[in-house]
C-alpha cells in the first residue's frame, strides 16, 4: 500500500520554520554528513496534538525550498521522520541523488509493519536508506525491520541502559550489515571513549552530538603549537605587510607552508590555468585576501592532532560561509570577508582550548570583528548568531532577531544549505 502526498497537499498556513542542523561524523572524525530538525519551539508546540506526520511535512517542504537536493552525492542528509504516512510524500518519491537517509523509531515502525516493509523496499529503490532506533528492547518482528535498515540509531539523551543496552548485540548479530550510529554526544571525552571503546560487538560507524564545538577547560596556560603560531604570524604579515617581495620571503622560510600553498594554487578549486611555480606567483593571482582565508583553514590543521580538527574546519568554513552570504546581502559586498573571518574565527577557543580574546589578541582583525566575538555586539553579530541558531535548536528569541533584521527564514534556510554545499565542496577539492 502506498500512501503518496504532493507539497501542493501540504499545508501552509504555517510559519517558516529555520532548519536546524547537526553534524554526522565518521569513524575518520569526517563529517560525512547533516541531520536536519525543525525548532524544538516547533516540535514541542505539535507534540500533544500528535502533529508528528505535519512536522515532517514541514521539515521536508523547507528543505526542499532550500534545495536540500544539492547536498546529495556531496555528503549525507539524515531526517528524523514521525510517520510513516510521511514515506509518501512526492520529495521522497523522486529519484534522488544518492546520500538521503530517513530516521525512523523503532515503535513507529512496529506500529505498521507491513506499511513500513512496503514503503522501504520502494524506497531503497529510489536510493534512501534508513537508520532505526532502538527503544531498550527486543520485540517479535524487530528483526525484519532493522533488516530494512543500514544503521541502528542509539541516542544518548536515553538513560544508559537502553542507549547502551548489550541487547543491541542480539540485532548486530543477526543482521551483519547493520552498523551503530550514535547520536546526541555531548562531550569529546564521550566520543572519545566510544570510538576506542565500543560498547557493542561492533564498532560504532557515525557519531552526532555538539562534541565537536563543545569548549573543553581553557587554560591561559597552554602553549600555543609551533606550528599554528607561524601560520598565524604569517596572518598577520598579510595584514601588515604591503611588500610582496618580504611577504613572499616569509613564505619561502616555512617549506611546509609553501609547499601547501603551491598545491592549493594548482589545485581545481582556485580555477586557475596558469601553473604557479613561486610564492611571489601565488601572491600575485590567487590576491591576498583568499590567501588570508586559504592560511586560516590551514590554522585548523596545522599542528598536533587533537583528531576533531577536521569537524571543527567543517563548522567553521560553514560560520563563515553563511555570515559572508546573509551579511553582505544586508550590510553590502565590501564587508563580505570579514563576515567570512568573524565565522572562521568563532571557533578557534575550541580549536587552541584557550580563551577567545586572548587568541584573537594574537590577530590583527578589524574591530568589527572582535566585537562580534568577544562582545556580541557590533554590525555582525546578528548574524553569528543565527549562525548558531541553525546549529541548535532555535530559541523563539533569535527568530525574532532575524526577522527584526529584515531576514526571513527562508533565506536563512537558502543560504544555509548553501554554506554547507560550499563547505563540503572546499573540502573535497581543497
């Protein structure tokens, strides 16, 4: 039995709604991919009317205003369904790119099993794939579902006896494809732990949870590494520096730099035609301020390991993409690097595990972005903080902030897929 809905049928008398989003990581710490929610304001306010299948409804139809669809064959979209009604709906009928996985718990599916069995072997035609909760225990049938199904999903906000229930291993022993995705980690000791240490029979394959921008104890004493230091020195001589030639001298003394740099300038994603050869080269057609950008992402991965640098780039280049795309829209192109920095930028207390100010004391930045950063406030700081926003669930508050601003949802929503399509894009060719 198919139940099939087009967006037409779907209601819209509601309000936009910001799409959140959540980083899905990999056993590399990559992020492979992004789940996607409504506010929990939304969620919450539809609950006791059991509006679970509109909720989907709406998250679907704002994601594909947003053109969701660009994201797929890049990178991974998981979206947490509350229906199976919802397995109809014209977006999923499509054939899609590769990379749509639809979340579903496992009392939902046990509701309609055959429904579910059904719409699942369709799908999967069509190229989605499916993550399944667990609920702490095993009932006749779970079997087949989960046989449906590429990972079990254990979340992390349920007590530990169910989240981490050995029982699990009795599903991963009789379905050998299935693999554990663990959601809602909250700290990088927890990731930590359950990627060296897995609970179950099998190591766990995805992870999700704000661990990734979690700030661990700063300490103003912690060194800074050699490595980030020269990288930052050299941010700075960009910034102060108006001779080429001296630039290109302190290029040339750090051969690990340099060496990246060159490969960077060749590389598909400066679409340049001419081969670059020298430092002097490099800083003459790749410009100074892509130069400056290109040695900030170099920041984050430069130096010792922590082994989340990667995830953190991710979120950065993401900040920094979609304040550069909704600040210049409103404040104008001239300010649209700097809104670039100021997200690129937010994270590195999180990067160095000290304080903010003091790493930033370190940088010549224009005021505006301290500002933004140290004293929330400033031109850009609206903006940053819809940056968070569509990273947690959306306090009610921002949401008027952004429309305070003249900044509708579905812009926000827009251009924040489109960060997360450029981001993806920089890191794959970078």
């Amino acid at each position: 039995m198919t139940h099939e809905f087009t967006l037409s049928q779907i209601a819209t008398d509601h309000a936009p709604a910001l799409l959140n989003r959540e980083a899905v990581l990999n056993r590399a710490m990559k992020t492979v991919g992004y789940e996607f929610t409504l506010p929990d304001s939304m969620l919450v306010a539809q609950a006791p009317k059991g509006n679970g299948a509109s909720c989907d409804r709406i998250l679907l139809k704002e994601l594909e205003r947003a053109g969701m669809e660009r994201m797929l064959g890049l990178c991974s979209a998981c979206l947490p369904m509350h229906s199976l009604d919802s397995l109809g709906l014209a977006l999923l009928q499509q054939q899609l790119p590769t990379g749509l996985v639809v979340e579903l718990d496992i009392a939902t599916c046990r509701a309609s099993q055959q429904i579910f069995v059904e719409q699942a072997e369709s799908l999967k035609d069509r190229g989605i794939r499916f993550a399944i909760g667990f609920d702490g225990h095993i009932e006749p049938g779970d079997v087949d579902i989960y046989q449906h199904a590429e990972w079990i999903v254990l979340d992390l906000t349920q007590p530990a006896e169910i989240s981490l229930s050995p029982k699990v291993n009795q599903i991963l022993q009789v379905c050998p494809h299935l693999q554990p995705f663990v959601k809602n980690v909250v700290l990088q000791e927890e990731f930590t732990e359950l990627l060296n240490k897995s609970p179950f029979s099998r190591p766990i394959q995805l992870f999700h949870g704000p661990f990734v921008v979690s700030r661990v104890t700063a300490s103003e004493d912690r060194p800074l590494q050699g490595d980030r230091l020269r990288v930052m020195e050299l941010l700075n001589k960009l910034k102060q520096e108006s001779d080429n030639g001296k630039l290109a001298d302190a290029l040339r003394r750090d051969p690990v730099v340099l060496f990246k740099l060159l490969r960077y300038a060749n590389s598909p994603v400066t679409g340049l035609r001419t081969k670059v050869e020298t430092a002097e080269q490099a800083l003459m057609v790749i410009g100074r301020d892509k130069l400056y950008n290109w040695l900030t992402v170099l920041l984050y991965v430069s130096g010792e390991s922590d082994g989340l640098e990667y995830a953190l780039l991710n979120d950065s280049l993401v900040r920094g993409r979609l304040l550069e795309l909704l600040g210049a829209d409103k404040l104008g192109k001239q300010h649209a690097n700097a809104l670039f920095l100021t997200g690129m930028f937010s994270l590195l207390d999180v990067l160095f595990h000290k304080p903010l100010p003091k790493i930033l004391s370190l940088l010549t930045l224009p005021d505006e972005i301290k500002q933004a950063l140290i004293e929330s406030s400033g031109p850009y700081y609206t903006f940053l903080q819809i940056a968070y926003a569509c990273e947690s669930g959306t306090p009610q508050e921002l949401e008027e902030v952004a429309e305070a601003n003249g900044i509708l949802a579905n812009d926000i929503n827009v251009r924040h897929v489109e960060a997360l399509v450029w981001a993806q894009q920089v890191e794959q060719e970078g």
